[in-house]
C-alpha cells in the first residue's frame, strides 16, 4: 500500500508540476503577444494629390508645337499697375514658395532673385509677356535643366498676374 501511495504521489507531483508549468507557459506567452502587438500611430496627416487636369487636346498641341498655339501664346497682354506686396501674398497662398525661392537657389523651380533679367534674354519675347506666359502656359518653353510640373495658372486674373510680375521685379 506504501510503494502504491509513493507511486500515485509521484504521479500526482509530476501532474502539477506539467500543469504550473504550462500555465507559466501560457501566461509568458500571452504577455509576449500583448507586448509584440503594433499599435498604428500615424506620424502625419497624409498628402492627397488632386491635380487639375488640362484641357481636352492641350498636350497634343504642346507636343505637336502647333503654330495657332504658339501664336496665341506669343500674343502681348496688357496688365494694369502691379503691387510686390500683393505679389508676395500670392507667392505664398498660391504655394510658389514651394517650388520657387525668392533668392536664387534652385528648389524644384528656378528663384526668383533676376528672374526678370534672365526671362528678358531666354526668348524674343518682351521680360513680361515671357514671365505671364511662364505662369499661365508653362509648358509653353523649359529652361534647361528643369523639367515640365509647373501647373498652368491661367484662372489668374490680371491683376493677380501684375501682382506676381511686380514682385518677380522687386526680386530682381
């Protein structure tokens, strides 16, 4: 009864200690899946890129360099009396100063800093009717060494377009 007492105590010890085993098993176990689980934390608000389209047949006529384009781009437009000031303030809302320095450095766009003297020398056009042309149709001519993302401001009134050039001047 004695070595049936000892085995059945050596059975039962053996029983718990596999039980306190596998529930420590279990519990460090669960901890590590509580602690390894990635909790998402955005770092910042993402970009949504909405750009506007161009109009219907407008890259054909860029590639193709269609005469009638070209001339309509070539065409003087007379602005009233432009504000730097108001230049400036357009240089920000309209996100220019994401791309164009008012110094000379390079960002994506040329600065601005002689500007209206370079614009003067890079084509037969008058300094002002390049520099409007380089906003409202900027595909129109690439400097070298850039390359076409520029969105067309052609929804700017002339004023705003005036405003622009005054500040372009004010830079110079």
């Amino acid at each position: 009864m004695r070595i049936a007492r000892n085995s059945f105590q050596r059975v039962q010890s053996k029983r718990n200690l596999i039980s306190v085993a596998s529930l420590t098993l279990l519990l460090l176990a669960s901890v590590l899946l509580t602690a390894c689980t990635e909790v998402f934390n955005p770092t910042a608000t993402p970009v949504i890129f909405d750009p506007t389209p161009a109009p219907p047949g407008t890259r054909e006529l860029v590639l193709a360099g269609s005469a009638i384009d070209i001339a309509a781009l070539s065409q003087p437009r007379e602005l009233p009396e432009g504000n730097a000031a108001g230049g400036e303030a357009l240089h920000t809302t309209l996100g220019c100063a994401a791309c164009h320095s008012t110094g000379d450095d390079t960002i994506v766009g040329p600065g601005w800093k002689g500007l209206y003297t370079r614009a003067g020398e890079r084509t037969d056009l008058e300094a002002d009717d390049y520099l409007i042309q380089s906003i409202t149709k900027p595909s129109a001519f690439i400097a070298e060494g850039f390359t076409n993302v520029m969105p067309a401001f052609d929804y700017l009134s002339d004023q705003e377009l005036a405003d622009l050039l005054a500040f372009v001047k004010a830079n110079n």
